[in-house]
C-alpha cells in the first residue's frame, strides 16, 4: 500500500487486497505447520496438525480458484497481522523443554492462527456477497468450514488436557481403590440433611416449570 496515495478506493479494491492478505497468510502457515507437528509430542494434536496441513494445501488451491474465477493473478499481499502470530508461536517455542507445556502453549497458538483465519474468511465472505460475486462464496466457506473444526478440535484437546495439571489429577482420581468407598457400611456415612420446608418449596416450582 503507498504511504502517500490510498489504493483501496472501493470495496472491490478492499476485497482483493483481503484475498491477498489471505492468500500470503496460508502459504505462511502452510511453512509454519511443519515445525509445529515436530514439536507435538500429544499424538491428537500432531495427527490434527498433519491433517491441517493438507487441508490447508487444499485451501490455497481454492484461493487460486478464486482468484482464477475473478481474472486476477494469484498474488500475496505481506500481512503484518499473521506474520506477527506466526512469529510470537516460533518464538514460545523456542523457550519451552518441557513436553507437556509444549503441547499446551502449541494448542493456544494454533487457535491464534486459526481465529484470526477466521475473521478474515468471514469477512471475504461479507464482502463477496456484497459485490454479487456469489460464484467466489463456496469455496471460500468450505475453507472457513474447515478453520472452524479445527479451532472446534482444538479448544477439545485443551479442555481434555493436554494440560498436564489437569491429567495429573484425573489419573489420581482413576487410581483410587473403588473398594474402599463399597465396604464402608452404610452407617458410617453421613446422615444426609433433611430437606427444609424452605428448600422443598422452590425444587418444587422449578419441576412445574
Ligand atoms: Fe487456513
Ligand atoms: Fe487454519
């Protein structure tokens, strides 16, 4: 973009420099995805990532379709916004050892990439329609399709845990001896608390709601 001069005039202008963006965004993530499944140790997480990759090989391929359909050469416009993102992950990265950190810090800075895929998708998509270049929409809403699952896959993998605090604990819990709770007589549980005539009143409207 000149520093002088404005080049986006329309919202034709602001389309195409958004595709240009994206189209620069995907190859970089394209090079970037190899090193996060290296990192990976979390077999759900580089299996997610292998698969990403070649989704996300297809959706360069759609934004060539893109392109094509508009009669405009595939071009990538340097987009700060993902270069930066990208940078910030290499460079967690490069400051984690430990295994299970890894995977979690890998997880939160894929679902950086992948939000900020998002936007911009669903902007082009606004955009598109807007303009009338509604042959252009499909393929790109089958790539937001895709950036979406992956960010559904990976806020799953962060909740289950990958987290190591939250696995330690869970496997804790599946170690303790079940027996212990059954052979102790019933006796010696607490009594549960009879229910108050205050508390009975409000389960009951809550029912007939
Ligand atoms: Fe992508
Ligand atoms: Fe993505």
């Amino acid at each position: 973009m000149g520093f002088f001069t404005k080049d986006i005039k329309d919202l034709n202008d602001l389309f195409m420099h958004g595709l240009q963006d994206l189209y620069y965004a995907e190859n970089q993530i394209l090079k970037a995805l190899p090193g996060m499944i290296e990192k990976a140790t979390n077999p759900q997480l580089r299996a997610g990532f292998e698969k990403h990759l070649s989704e996300t090989e297809g959706q360069v391929h759609r934004l060539r379709q893109v392109f094509e359909l508009l009669d405009a050469d595939p071009k990538g416009e340097k987009c700060p916004a993902i270069d930066g993102i990208l940078k910030e992950g290499k460079e967690l990265m490069s400051e984690i050892d430990d295994e299970d950190v890894m995977n979690v810090g890998l997880v939160a800075a894929a679902q950086a990439v992948e939000h900020y895929e998002i936007t911009r998708y669903g902007a082009l998509i606004a955009w598109a329609t807007e303009l009338g270049r509604t042959d252009v929409v499909p393929h790109l809403k089958a790539s937001l399709a895709e950036e979406k699952a992956t960010d559904v896959k990976l806020t799953a993998l962060a909740e289950r845990r990958i987290n190591p605090q939250a696995e330690k604990a869970e496997k804790s819990e599946r170690a303790k001896p079940k027996s212990t709770a059954r052979r102790k007589p019933k006796a010696a549980r607490p009594a549960a608390k009879p229910a108050s005539k205050k508390r009975t009143a409000p389960k009951k409207a809550r029912r007939r709601a």
